[in-house]
C-alpha cells in the first residue's frame, strides 16, 4: 500500500455499516425525482442527510460512484440556488445570506469528500486500479478535486477561511492521482461545463491561492480563474526550488502554497515566473486603463490597470512572505476611507468648515481630545481599535472585534493612530491590502503602510487661463518608499501635466516644511490610480547627464 493511497483514506467519514441511503441506481433515481424543489430549504437538507448516509454506509467503490453521479446533479442545483442569495450581497454577509453561503460551501466540501472516498473503495484494498476501472477512478479523483477547488472559491467570495480539511485533501487526491498516473488525463464533466483534468485542477486553485484572493474584489476573482486556468501549462509543479518566484507547495498541510510553519515537509514549488513576466508585460502595453494578459498563442484577457497592478504587488509579496516578521501585540486607533481620516486630520472638522477656516486664515485649535467629549460631530465619523497580530517595515497585520462595525474593503486607505490625544495627532496612512472575515465575526486584514506622517489639503486644479476648478480632498503624504518631491492622496482624479493649488490652513501643514512659498505646483503626475484613491506627485526635473 502507498503512502499516497493511505493518505487519501485518512480523514474520511467513518463507515458505521449501517443501513441508510439506499444506493441501488433505480431508487436513487426515484428519490431525487421525488425531492420537493418547490421547497428549496427543504431540498438542501434532504440532500445534505443523503451525502452523510452515504458517507457512513460501507459501500463497494462503484456503488458509492454510482450513487453520487445521481444526487451530483441535484446538489448543484441547490448550490446555484444558494449562491444567487449572496452573490450580489454587500460585505460582511447579513446572517441569512451568510448561511446561504455556508451551506453552499458544506455542499462542496461533502461532494469532494464523497467522491474521494469513492476513489479510495475502488482503489482498495492496496490502493492500486482494478482491472477495465480506470475510467471510474479517474472520474471519481477529477470529481473530488473540482469540487475541493469549488469550496474553496466559495470561501474566498465571501472573503472567509476554507473549510478544515480542504486544502487537505485537494493535496492527498492530486498526490494519488500523480502516482496513479491519472492526473493529466482529462475527463469529461458536463456539470462542471467542459473536460478537466486533476492537475489542472490543482494548479489553477494553487495559482489564485498564491496571489492571496483576498486582495482582490469577487468580480477580479472571477476574472482571476480563467486567467489562472490557462496558465497552468506554464506555471507547472517542479521538484527543485527554481531562481525566482516559487512558493512550496506542502506535501499533506492542509493549507495552501507558501511558507509554512514548523517542520512541515514539502517536495514541490510551484513556478510563478511565466505568470509574474506575463503581467510586467501587460502593464508595459497598458492604455486608456486596460491591457490584455496572453497566457499562450491565441487571444488574451481582457484585463484593467488596477487588476495587474494588484498582481504585480501579490508577485512582490510572495517573496517577502519568506522574510521575518516581528510579533506584537498593541492596538491601534483607526479610521477607514480618505474622507474619514481627512476629517480626524483637519481636527474633527468637515470638510465644508475646513475650506471655510483655510480662507480667512484660522488656526485651528482641538481642546483636548475631543472624541472624549461626547462631541455630536464625532457620531460622523467612527473609529475602530484594532489589535497589530504582526508587522513588518511596511506594514501590519491586523484584526478588529467586530467586522460588522468596521465595514472594510479591499483597497480602502485606512488611518491608523497610536492612541494620541490632545492638539498633535500623528496619523499613518495605509491601504488595506487583503481582508478576510474570521468565523467569530472578527475581522482580519493586512495594512500597507504609505505615509507615516499625513497632513489634511485640499487640491484645486487651475486652469491654463487662471480659472479655479472644483476643489478636492486630499491629503499630503511622506511614502516610505522614498518618492522624492511632495506627494498627495486624493478621491478625485486629476491629470498628469496638470497645475495644482494646494489648499490649507495653519494647523494642518507639515512645520518642517514651512516657509515653503505659495502653493502652486505647477506640474504634477498621477503615481498610482488605483481605483479607490489617487496617488499624485510633484513632477521632478529630468535628471542632466
């Protein structure tokens, strides 16, 4: 017996031998006709008693496969049904469309386990293929692993952890697979819409875990499968660690690729570096915000700038994955969107009072800390504490108490203070880069830092006949990584060549800075738009040789 076939027995529902779900094609037929569609809650919970009667019932491998070919199909359907509650559902889920996408997963999850076991009857007692049943063994390990692939979609959807053992035996069933040989061969799933094979399978969800889905919006992850999936081919498995971007892939963890902990064994990589070049490429061919990804000779995809910038980022921090964090502990005042954060920064004042103060001059004075005043104004507002888990030079991970409170999304600018109080409020900008919500209804995220110092403007474009456009908010920053010149987030768009008044008052400028002249920049370039904010710079000469 081998240790591929052995592993992909363990862990399985134990079979009690006793009577249950009746199993002979003509009355598995006959049930699912008879299941009360009408009734779709009704539905979903006959079927899930079906799989788990099915799963307890010693069964011969051709049986188990036979019976699951018949419910596959109902299960599905319920599947659909489940994800059209939640599917166009803001984030986190209310507590019914969370079930909905719940039970939707648990459909999944059961499937794959079901037919990993089916796998594992035909395939006993020494794990090997009977005579003239390659063919159902095949479909029985295709089947097991589109279905773990499927779950763990679902999860990161709705941006929540996968299902214990996912991962796990999405592992154990392409690992039998290979050693069966079987995992390149294709078969035909008319459900799943198309012919697939085990490996193919594998990698694609190995690819979409390594860029971290969860920095993405669920419309770019639906665009990240197809792209994922044809550059399989070129992003293959490989024994030995290449030069470049090649996370490890772990031998049974049940976690995805990456560095693990402990003295976890892995023996292969996964090779990135035709995906990662690719996407270089793609931005280089970048115009009026869309290029094309070319995974092999044929047509492309589609893609927007923000889509390939994301990807460029989750290439840079593959790597860095691999450098040490530093533990922590302490928590960290926050306010979430540029709006926000702009107003903790001008002092707790709106923006209609700020622009008001910045033309007759005032100084702008905060009598203690405010928030603790009980202030009306502050209910405009909210701050969230959120605990740093861990942190690196650029950044943190955090988690908050209650992710219905602090109602994030990926690519929003986050505020982040020390706890200050009184006039001199020092906040930090960052980005959330990716955020999941944990089953206690917590919410876990990782932070970007930009700007360690930050200062509430507003930015006015002037026009070439001296005219004044509409005014925006922004705020100044100091990028940690170094950009010369002065820089500005702002929630507008505002083009490249364009000449910028910078609107403030006297308590919400940098002192170092100061006497600095009138503010009039008069050649600014966009840096980065990335969708929910603008990055601007202060263009630099061209360096003389």
């Amino acid at each position: 017996m081998s240790d591929s076939y052995k592993r992909l027995c363990e862990g399985l529902p134990a079979a009690t031998g006793g009577a249950g779900f009746a199993t002979e094609p003509r009355k598995v037929k006959a049930w699912v006709a008879a299941l009360p569609r009408a009734n779709a809650q009704a539905t979903e919970q006959e079927l899930a008693r079906a799989l788990a009667s099915l799963a307890s019932q010693r069964l011969e491998g051709g049986a188990r496969l036979g019976a699951l070919e018949e419910l596959r199909a109902a299960a599905i359907e319920s599947i659909t049904l489940l994800e059209r509650q939640f599917n166009t559902s803001p984030l986190p889920l209310p507590p019914d469309k969370a079930r909905a996408a719940a039970v939707a997963e648990s459909f999944h999850v059961l499937l794959a386990h079901a037919y990993r076991g089916a796998a594992a009857d035909l395939c006993a007692p020494a794990g090997s293929v009977p005579f003239l049943r390659g063919g159902a063994v095949l479909t029985a390990l295709e089947r097991a692993a589109w279905h773990y692939a499927r779950a763990l979609a679902m999860a990161w959807r709705v941006y929540r952890p996968a299902s214990a053992g996912v991962w796990q035996g999405l592992h154990r069933v392409h690992r039998f697979a290979a050693q069966l040989k079987l995992d390149r061969k294709a078969t035909e799933d008319k459900l799943a819409g198309g012919n697939f094979d085990v490996n193919t399978l594998y990698v694609q969800a190995l690819l979409l875990a390594a860029v971290n889905p969860y920095a993405f919006g669920q419309a770019e992850q639906d665009s990240l499968w197809p792209i994922a999936r044809a550059f399989t081919a070129r992003c293959g498995l490989v024994e030995q660690a290449p030069d470049g971007l090649a996370p490890v892939v772990p031998d049974d963890a049940d976690r995805g690729p990456g560095t693990g902990a402990g003295e976890e064994s892995h023996s292969l990589w996964l090779d990135l570096r035709a995906f990662a070049d690719e996407v270089e490429r793609a931005l280089s061919r970048v115009r009026d915000g869309q290029s094309e990804i070319v995974p092999a000779a044929g047509p492309g995809f589609r893609v927007g700038n923000d889509l390939l910038i994301r990807l460029r980022r989750a290439f840079g921090q593959i790597a860095a994955r691999g450098l040490v964090r530093l533990p922590a502990g302490h928590r960290l005042d926050t306010v979430l969107g540029l709006s926000g954060l702009h107003y903790f920064l001008a002092g707790q004042r709106d923006f209609d009072t700020f622009m008001k103060q910045s033309a007759q001059g005032t100084v702008h004075v905060i009598a203690g800390a405010a928030w603790t005043q009980g202030a009306a104004s502050m209910t405009k507002v909210p701050r969230f504490t959120g605990k740093v888990l861990d942190q690196s030079l650029g950044g943190y991970r955090m988690a908050w108490a209650s992710a219905e409170q602090a109602r994030a999304r990926v690519g929003e600018l986050v505020g982040l203070n020390f706890g200050d109080e009184g006039e001199e409020q020092a906040w930090m900008v960052g980005v959330m880069r990716w955020l999941r919500y944990e089953d206690d209804g917590s919410l876990s995220a990782g932070v970007e830092l930009l700007s360690r110092r930050s200062s509430a403007v507003a930015l006015r474009v002037v026009s070439a006949d001296g005219g004044n456009r509409q005014v925006n908010r922004a705020i100044e920053v100091f990028p940690i990584d170094g950009t010369p010149g002065r820089c500005f987030v702002a929630n507008a768009v505002i083009e490249s060549g364009s000449r910028v008044e910078v609107i403030h008052d006297l308590s919400s400028h940098f002192p170092e800075l100061a006497p600095r002249g009138a503010d009039l920049l008069p050649d600014v370039e966009v840096l980065l738009n990335a969708g929910d904010y603008v990055l601007l710079g202060e263009r630099q000469p061209e360096a003389t040789a």
